[in-house]
C-alpha cells in the first residue's frame, strides 16, 4: 500500500532522541529519511549502562525504535568535501531536522537564515531546549532538564517529601512527534504557497503544554499551589491510586466525583460509604475535612482483595482504572501487541528483539513496516550516487575521511 508520505526527502541533522523521533514518524509513513552521522556516531549509540542492555553496535533497541526504516551516511561536514555533500543532498531534500544549536549551526552555515536563500521550499526543522528566543536559548537542553526540572514535572509530579525518579526519552518523544505535526502542517502549507518553512519547537515548551490545566490553575489561591501534595490533599479521592492485598497498586480515574461516587461505592461493595452522607457532595466532604477518612476508607476495601480480584469487580462495574504495569507487563500486554504497538525486529546480530512502533496510524497504509536500522554510514555510497557522485569520487572521500563507513567485519 502507498504510504502518505511516499516521495517525501528528509535530512537528519541531529544527534540523540527527539529529532530522532521526529524522523522515525515521517520515516513509518513513507519519506526517505537520511540520518547525517559523524565517524563516531550518534551519542544514543553508547548509553545501554542506564537502559540496561548490551553495548554491541549490532544490537541496539534504542537506536532501533530512533532510527528504524532510515538510510545512514556519515559525513565530515567540517571538511569541503563533506559540506559540499550536504549541500548536494539538500539540493533534492524537502525537510531538514536538526537539534544542533543555533550558534553550531551558524558557524556551520546551516543557519535557516542561510539556507533559505539556496533553498526556498525547504522545510527547516527545529528542536531546541528552551525556544529560538529569550535569555535561556542558547542554554543545553534535555528531557531531565528542559521537560522535566524547568518545564515542572520533577517538582509536581512527586508526593511531598519524596524524590522523582525521571524516565530517559519520555520528553523526547513527546517534542519528537510535535516537531513531526509541524513538519506535516509545513509540507501542507507549502503545497498551496510553494514556499519552505521555519518550524520549531522546544523541550520547554511542550512541557508547558502538556500541564495547562495546573498551570493555569495556578493563577488562582487554590490547590495549583500547593503542589507537591501528599496523597491525602488529593482532593478527589475517586482518582486515587490504591495498594491491593497482593501489594500491587490500582489508579482510578473518575474526575466527576459527584455523579460517580455512589456507583463506585456500589461497585466495590462500600454502600454504607454513601449512606453515611459524610462525602457527598465533594465540596461538603471537603469543607468538613473528610477527604483523607474517605481516602482510609476505599484504601480498606483495596485492602481486602487481591489485584485480579478487585481488577475484575471494576471491570464489571465499568469503573475507569488501571493495574499499573511494569515495563515487562506491557512488553506481554495482549493489548499492546493487538493495536501493535511492538513489532519483531532482528537485529544485525541476528537477535530478535521487540521494539516500539510510533503510536499513530493511517487506514490507508496498512501494517507499519519495521525496517532495521543502519549502521554509521552504512548507505553512504547509495546516498551519494543518488546526488551524482561517481565511484571514483566517493572513493576518494572515503580515502580523505570525508566519508566514512562502519565495517562490520573490521569491527568485530
């Protein structure tokens, strides 16, 4: 089947996870995409310490669910004969994603501004730490830092008095597919005008977004402002997580307590909670302090069952909750493999390995393809025949270090 963004040529200037990201989506609806790598490599090709897989460049899960369905060349764009590659390659390229710095880029000559003048309708796409304006944005920015300390999520989403344990790439893959939204809205627009476009968007940002409701809540003397809580200042104790018998832990979701509150009381077999009239209506419960005797009481009950047992008893009460998974849970899921959120991937060793598809589909494409990712350069000299390069020619970049090819065999 024809995939929507078949015909579509995307440069990867960029190094780490969200720009990746970004690729990878338009890469799974069909454009070309060329990552630009140096002779070393990404920097996301040496961090299986923290994620606690092997270091073997043949069998890398991060890399793969990045760069999957992606062609690879690696080019020393500080020398002439790698920068005039580039720039032959962009000569036939639609988009460009790069997360390099602006004043790297500058230096570079890849600036927007720059290249705005050789390429008119080239779709120039940013991700930044902090934004393309203000004080802060020339600062280096990651998804510990940028996402989750500046943009509020390591100080509000913790119990107080505790710490929070950050997990690698879940900002990154969230601005990822933002830049990729803007790319598609780019591509859209240009159809119409037949001009490029500067797109971008920030680590920072996008936290900011993402937690609108608290942060404009916080322009008022309510509970915005006083986060972090503790469990017993969630003033709405139906979207409470609750410890079951067998120590597993279940969070509900019912932001309309009022309505719902005596079905899930019914459901869980707690009638004499509604009887009582202690906590309806919420704001009475509130008033007279009764949000934490509420919470003791629906934790009781969770006290009593195990997790498959008060699992079923919600599901057939229709309650919105969930178990909460381990990793490996969700890697079993029947849930997950049925809308395929996973596909099998063999690695270059052989191996196969479960990795994870980006999560948005089209009808019209069919299954999501899962294509291995590249080695460092491993489609450099198809790359550069594709531009007009000669073999004679890509041999002696090669020779000179412009070019440059990973060996599986040297590297052994």
């Amino acid at each position: 089947m024809r995939k929507a963004l078949e015909g579509v040529r995307v440069i990867q200037l960029a190094n780490f996870i969200a720009a990746a990201a970004t690729g990878r989506y338009l890469a799974d609806h069909g454009a070309e995409v060329v990552i630009v790598e140096t002779a070393k490599g990404d920097p996301i090709r040496y961090t299986e310490e923290q994620e606690g897989r092997p270091q073997d460049m043949l069998e890398n899960t991060t890399w793969e669910y990045l760069n999957g369905n992606k062609k690879c060349i690696s080019l020393n764009v500080k020398t002439d004969e790698g920068r005039e590659a580039l720039f032959r390659m962009l000569d036939t390229t639609d988009v460009l994603i790069t997360n390099w710095r602006l004043g790297a880029l500058e230096r570079a000559g890849l600036d927007y501004e720059t290249l705005k003048e050789r390429y008119p309708e080239l779709v120039y796409a940013m991700i930044l730490g902090y934004g393309k304006t203000g004080p802060d944005k020339d600062l280096p920015g990651y998804d510990f830092t940028a996402f989750f300390a500046r943009g509020g999520y390591s100080e509000n989403v913790r119990r107080r008095g505790q710490d929070i344990t950050i997990l690698p790439g879940l900002g990154d893959n969230n601005v990822g597919l933002m830049l990729a939204m803007g790319i598609v809205t780019a591509l859209f627009n240009r159809n119409v005008t037949g001009k490029g476009d500067f797109v971008s968007t920030s680590l920072y940002e996008t936290a900011i977004f993402n937690q609108s409701m608290m942060l404009l809540g916080a322009q008022y003397d309510g509970l915005a402002l006083d986060y972090p809580i503790t469990k017993y200042e969630n003033m709405n104790p139906l979207n409470g997580a609750y410890r079951t018998k067998d120590d597993r832990i279940i969070q509900c979701s019912m932001p309309d307590f009022n309505p719902r509150f005596e079905h899930f009381c019914q459901t869980i077999g707690r009638q004499d909670m509604v009887d009582s009239g202690k906590f309806l209506p919420q704001a009475y419960m509130i008033a007279n302090g009764r949000v934490a005797e509420c919470i003791d009481e629906i934790q009781a009950t969770f006290d009593k069952y195990t997790c498959a047992e008060m699992d079923q008893m919600l599901r057939e009460g229709d309650i919105p909750h969930s178990i909460c998974y381990s990793w490996k849970e969700i890697l079993e899921d029947p849930q997950a493999n049925a809308v395929g959120a996973f596909y099998d991937c063999t690695c270059p060793n052989g191996v196969v390995r479960k990795v994870t598809h980006t999560p948005v589909r089209l009808e019209s494409e069919g299954e999501m393809e899962g294509r291995t990712a590249p080695l460092i350069g491993e489609h450099g000299r198809e790359v550069l025949q594709e531009v007009g390069y000669s073999d004679a020619e890509i041999d002696a970049m090669l020779e000179s270090g412009a070019l440059y090819i990973w060996d599986k065999e040297e590297n052994a």
